[in-house]
C-alpha cells in the first residue's frame, strides 16, 4: 500500500462518501431484500418454480457477471458518469419491478436492477482511491465501505418484514427511488469526475468473456448447492473456467486489458483478493444456517429472526474501525490474521450451538466470527486499494468484489453441502418408521417441518425434533469446516501479507496518472 502522505481530504469529501453510501447500501439490500416478499409475489404473479427462482437470483447473477465489464467502463469514461448512469437505470428499473404485473417482466426488471448495481459498486470503491489520497483518511473511509456493504446484506431482510406489513410487496423496490433522485442531485456538486488520462479502447469480446465466464460458473456452483452434484452443472462450470482461461489469455494480448493481470499478481493486491473470496466463503456459507436454525430451531419469525441477525452485524460495526486504527501501529498481515483466527475461533463455538441452546450463545459465537471476518475484509479492501494505480482503480475493484461474489457462491454450495448430507445421514437413522413422505422429510429441514404440520401431534413431535437435532448437528460440522478455512485464511495472511503495506510503489508517470476533471 502506499504509505506517501497525500492531501488531507476536507468535509467536502467526507460528504462525498456519505452521498456515495446510499447506493451502496441499496445495492447490497437487493441481494436479500426479496426474502421475505417472494410469498406474496408469487401469489400475486403466480410464477413458476422455475420463475421463482429465476426472480431470485437474476439479480445477483447479473451484478457478478458484469462487475468486472462496468469497473472498466468507468475507468474509461469516468467513474462519477458511471456512478450517474447506474443510478438513473437502478432507479428506473425499481420502479418497473414494483410495478410489474407478470413474472417475466419482473425477472427482466431483476436483470435491470443487477445492471445498474454492477455500474454503482465498482465505481463507489474506485471513488474512494481518487477522493483520499492520504492513506489513513484512505483507509477511514474503506473500513466505512466495507461497513456499509456487509451490513446492507443483513439489513436487507429487516427493511422488507417492516414494509410488507404496511404496504404491497412491490413497496420493496420503490423505496430505492428517494436515494438515487439524492444522488442524482448530489454527485455532480461534491464528487469531481475521474478517469484514467489514456485513451484506452474497450474490448467488447472481453466484456462477453468475462460475463460468460462468471455468469456460467456462478450459475453451476448455485445449482450445485441446491440440488447436489449433478452432471449439468458441473458442466457448465467446466465450461464457464474454459471461457474464463480464453478470456484472462485474451487479456495478456491486448493493449489495453479489461483486467490488468500484472496488478493481480502482486500479492498486495492479489492476496487480499483471495483473502477476501475466503472470508466471503464463510461468511455467505454460514449466513444461511443461522437463518435457518433462529427461524426453524429456535422459533422466531422470519421478521424477529430478521432483527436477531443484526446481532452479528453490530459486533462487524465495532471490529472493523478498531481493526483499522490498530493496523495504524502494527503490520496489517498480523491483524488481518488476527481477525481471521477470530472469525475461527467463533466457528468453533458455533460447534457447541445445540438445539435447546439460549439464543444468547448462538448469536454471540455469531458476533464473534462476523467480527473477526469483517476486520479482515476491511484490511483486505484498504490494501488492494492502495496498491492499484488510480487510472485503474475501477478495474480493480471490480475484481475485487467479483472474487466476493465467487467466494460467497463457493461457500453457499460446499458448506451448504456439507450441512445437507450430515442432515440426511441423521435423519436416515433417526427418522421414526411409518412416516409418510420420507423422502421429503429428509432432504431439508423446511420439508421435515411442512410434513410434521400434517400428522398428529407425538408423531409430528418426533419428526420435528429428530429433524432440529439433524439440521443443528449439520450447522455444527459445517462451521468445524469454516473454522478451517478461516485458521487457512490467517495463515495465509501471515505468510504471504506479512510487510506487504510498507513498501511504497514507485510514482507514477504523469501520462499514466489519473485525470480529474474538475464538473
């Protein structure tokens, strides 16, 4: 990271920052925010098994598969443009999934919305290289990037229990409109136009490369955590890694590549990036557990299981700012690995999480190893920041964040796994005889639950018991492989990060320093 003092950044900045929030919390909102508001879109539009999930994950499909295209794009044409451009498109696709009266036109609004956050992300976090030149000002606002992000997934859910109890699901959507008029306002007074000072050509066949080979890859490894290994979807990420080998080797030809593959061998900034798809690994892979076991296990309603996640999120918002400050004063390898050997030590107490434990114990191992995840990412990001140039800034957090999306979808598929097949096992050989629709009962803990509801009452006892005890066991073995990965993780940070923020890069050349344009 360059350590250089740079111009202090003033309450104009700062504002900036904070304008620059809010689509960011919109954008990580939407990941989740249709959890609770899919019952009654599909009684409304009446969608197919297959529509439903297509309105799901259209979204995040599209945001993954063009991150790395858009973070290109607003190096080339300005990153406070692309900021404008992917609010005026998430805005107006808002207002089209809240109206949309079929399922395809809502799937179609989905994929919108998916385009104007990939326009949005990058550019937020590439703005924050440009506005702070002084690296611990620099670093301030990542840890508050990082903050925002994390906790909009988290608060996704929250936001739609309370809307959908006053108002029509598509309220989930419009609420997007008053943040992204504000930013229209304004961005054009408080953030100065950045772009690199080449005239650089965008490769549109990379573009299709880079969106085929996400989008292929991210689809297999969903489909494999919802169904099980299939031959299908390992086939298409076999193909999805055969298009992304044809595109990284197109990027080594080309002049001027999409993604600069000399950046990412630095391991200041391609360790934190693996850093980073690791800590989503565990984070995205056990997020689904702990849904499931305060709702299902423990009893809570989806909105009061909604509010009780926030827990771990409020102890993220105290580990990063103090990961942060003591990074000032100590190797960042060392506090990144730090974090990370918390976030194991929490896994490990999740194994001891049972299905009569006090809510108390399972939320505080969950604040502990969101804690220790979140300090690590906030580094992670500060650091593969400040090793990008500026005129590359977008490019590079693109990446970035695509290893986020690659990492979250790898943990939901693997650790999910895990959890299904321990789950299956138990029940296999805990599941009481003579009961009716087996099979379904010990596939999920979902379909256990629906049967249960169906037959008398010390029979539906004994399937929903065995069926708890089966899921809490699963939750246990997969959180002993989180842990493992995240001990790896620290590892890695120690060993390869180790002094890696000290050394400062050599100044750039003038024809290759970014250009502001003063709005």
């Amino acid at each position: 990271m360059e350590n250089t003092p740079g111009p202090v950044a003033g309450r104009k900045e700062w504002t900036a920052l904070g304008v620059l929030m809010l689509p960011l919390l919109l954008v990580s909102m939407d990941i989740s925010v249709l959890y609770f508001a899919i019952p009654y879109v599909s009684q409304d539009l009446e969608p197919s098994a297959t529509q439903q999930l297509w309105i799901l994950d259209m979204y995040g499909f599209v945001l993954a598969g063009l991150l790395i295209t858009m973070g290109a794009l607003g190096d080339r044409i300005g990153r406070r443009a692309s900021v404008l451009a992917g609010a005026v498109l998430f805005g107006a696709a808002s207002v089209v999934a809240a109206y949309a009266h079929t399922a395809e036109l809502l799937i179609m609004a989905r994929a919108l919305l998916g385009l104007g956050g990939a326009a949005l992300m990058p550019s937020t976090l590439a703005l924050i290289r440009n506005l702070f030149h002084d690296a611990k000002q620099r670093g301030k606002a990542v840890t508050l990037w990082t903050a925002v992000m994390t906790t909009g997934i988290s608060l996704g859910p929250v936001v739609s229990g309370l809307l959908l109890e006053h108002f029509w699901w598509g309220s989930v959507f419009l609420i997007n409109l008053p943040a992204m008029v504000l930013l229209l306002v304004l961005v054009p007074f408080l953030v100065p136009e950045f772009k690199s000072a080449k005239r650089e050509r965008f490769d549109l066949l990379s573009s299709v490369l880079s969106l085929g080979a996400v989008l292929l890859v991210v689809y297999g490894i969903k489909e494999w955590a919802r169904h099980g290994y299939e031959p299908l979807p390992a086939l298409t990420i076999g193909v999805g890694l055969v298009v992304g080998f044809v595109f990284v080797r197109r990027q080594k030809r080309l002049a001027h590549p999409m993604i600069d593959l000399g950046l990412l061998g630095r391991r200041t900034f391609g360790g934190p990036v693996f850093a980073n798809l690791l800590a989503m690994f565990a984070t995205v892979g056990m997020a689904v557990f702990l849904t499931q076991y305060l709702q299902s296990v423990y009893g809570l309603s989806p909105f009061n299981a909604a509010l009780w996640s926030l827990v771990p999120a409020a102890g993220a918002a105290v580990a990063a700012p103090a990961a942060s400050a003591l990074a000032q004063r100590v190797d960042r390898a060392y506090v990144m690995g730090g974090g990370f050997l918390v976030s194991a030590s929490g896994f490990l107490w999740m194994t001891q999480v049972r299905t009569d434990s006090a809510l108390w114990f399972a939320l505080s191992g969950a604040a502990l190893y969101a804690g220790g995840l979140v300090a690590a990412m906030t580094l992670a990001n500060e650091l593969a920041l400040g090793a990008a140039p500026p005129e590359r800034a977008g490019s590079a957090a693109a990446v970035l964040e695509s290893g986020q999306e690659f990492g979250g979808a790898l943990g939901m598929a693997i650790l999910g796994s895990v959890g299904a097949a321990v789950y299956s096992r138990d029940m296999a050989d805990a599941l009481p005889s003579g009961v009716p629709q087996a099979e379904a009962v010990r596939e999920t803990l979902g379909g256990a639950t629906a049967v249960a509801a169906q037959l008398p009452g010390e029979t539906a006892d004994a399937v929903l018991a065995a069926a708890r005890d089966a899921f809490t066991h699963g939750m246990n073995i997969a959180a002993v492989g989180a842990a493992v990965v995240m001990a790896a993780a620290g590892l890695f940070s120690l060993a390869w990060l180790r002094g890696a923020g000290r050394t400062r890069r050599p100044a750039e050349s003038a024809d290759a320093r970014a250009t502001t344009l003063a709005s």
